[in-house]
C-alpha cells in the first residue's frame, strides 16, 4: 500500500468503495481457470489500479472523477473480457456424450421452473403461494446449477 501513495493520500482514500468493490467483482469467475490467464488478468488489473490511482483527481472535481470511473470501469471491464475469452480458448469442449447429458439434465430443471410457473400463473396469489412459488423457483434453478456444476471442467 506504502508504494500506491499519490499527493499525499493514499490509494484507498482515492479509490472511492464503489470502485473497490467493481475491482473486486470484475475477475472473472471460471469453472476450471487456466493459470496462465488468471496471471495474466492479475497483472492487468494491477497495472490498470495502479495507473488509475495515479491519475485520479480530486474527489471535489465531480465530472473529471465521474470521467475517471468510468475509465476505469472500462478498463476493468475489458481485462475482464480478455480472460473470459482466453480461458475459454484453453478450455476443451464438452464431447458429445457429456454435452446430451448436460442439455437433459438443464431441460429436467427449465421443466421444473416453467412447471412453478404454471402452476400458480394467471391469479393473484397469497403470502403463502408466494413462499411456495419461490421455493420451488430456488429448487429448480439449484437443481440447474448443479447440472451446469457437474458438467465443468
């Protein structure tokens, strides 16, 4: 933190709590993360805070700190982008067994989901179809999740 030091104040009273938290949500999240690329999106992100804290201007200056964000933002975005579409590359495809087992076991849940849906469709429901409504909303899109989970690489 000692070297991220710019006019006095240090990175963190620059870098306003939004941008942290964007910082910390823009890595993206893979199934099977090929090292090389997450190093690479590392760097990156790391090159790119620390440029912006550099160049940050005053927090009183609001169009120049909104023009900053947004840089920022998009220059996050884009490394972000990059490593997607890098582990992606490096990710083998699904073979053809695993990819019919992976679309049955989605359209048993998207069965499940649009199943809720029906069911209580077309009225005004009470607290309590609600809670059941949802509840079987949340098991099917486990249920989907689990699928997409067992079937990574």
């Amino acid at each position: 933190m000692a070297d991220l030091k710019t006019r006095g104040r240090s990175f963190l009273c620059i870098f306003p709590i939004g941008a942290a938290m964007l910082a910390a949500t823009t890595q993206p999240a893979f199934a099977a993360e090929d090292p090389k690329c997450m190093a690479r999106f590392d760097a990156e992100r790391g090159r790119i805070e620390r440029e912006a804290a550099a160049t940050a201007p005053k927090a009183s200056d609001l169009p120049a700190y909104q023009r900053w964000s947004a840089n920022l933002h998009a220059a996050l975005q884009a490394a972000g982008r990059e490593a997607e579409a890098c582990n992606k590359r490096s990710t083998p495809p699904l073979s053809t067994q695993e990819r019919s087992s992976l679309d049955a076991c989605l359209a048993r849940a998207s069965g499940r989901l649009a199943e809720a849906e029906k069911r209580y469709q077309g009225r005004a429901l009470s607290m309590a179809e609600q809670t059941a409504q949802r509840a079987l909303q949340q098991q099917a899109l486990d249920e989907r999740d689990a699928c997409v989970k067992a079937h990574r690489r």
